[in-house]
C-alpha cells in the first residue's frame, strides 16, 4: 500500500508531466482500425476523444466517448451518439459530423 506522502509525489509527477509545454495535440488510428483517438485544445478545454466505429462495419459510427479537462480542472465524461445522417463514417476529415449527448 502506498503511503500519503507516495501518492502526493506521484500525483506532482503525473502533474509536471502533463504540463502545457509538454501537451500536444493530434490524431491516430488503433491498429484494429476501429477507433479513431484525438486530443485538441478546444477553447482552453483539453478534449480527449474517441470515435468508436462498428468492428463488423468500420463505415458506421457506434459513438464518441471521452473527456474534457476544463480551464478550470473540472474534468466531463462524455458519451455521444451519432444522429440519423452522421451514422456513415466516410474517413473525410473535412466531413460535418452531428452527434447527440447519451
């Protein structure tokens, strides 16, 4: 079992480590192909999402789960569905895509 002390210097580890100079963004693929990982900077929250696509049919959107680390430290837990005309993934980065909050 960790003692209080161990946790605080880990906790300040993990902390220094996720500073601002060290924070990036971007995009990748998993390498079952089924998910595609992002982290951006959105109006000074860190958004860190996931677009999960059907593993029998990797052209439909299942949903977008993640979390967003407000300014503020407030961290949200997300689940989204896609709507109606967002459930085609086309692979287009430019595509508009609409997604309700489960």
């Amino acid at each position: 079992m960790r003692s209080p002390i161990s946790r605080v210097l880990l906790l300040g580890l993990l902390c220094s480590l996720s500073s601002p100079a060290l924070a990036q963004e971007g995009a990748t693929l998993t390498p079952d192909r089924s998910t595609f990982l992002i982290s951006k900077i959105v109006g000074g929250d860190r958004w860190t999402i996931g677009l999960n696509l059907l593993p029998a049919d990797r052209s439909t959107i299942a949903n977008v789960t993640g979390t967003i680390l407000k300014a503020n430290g407030d961290v949200l837990f997300v689940t989204c569905l896609p709507r109606t005309n967002t459930k085609t993934f086309s692979g287009d980065p430019q595509a508009s895509l609409t997604f309700a909050i489960a």
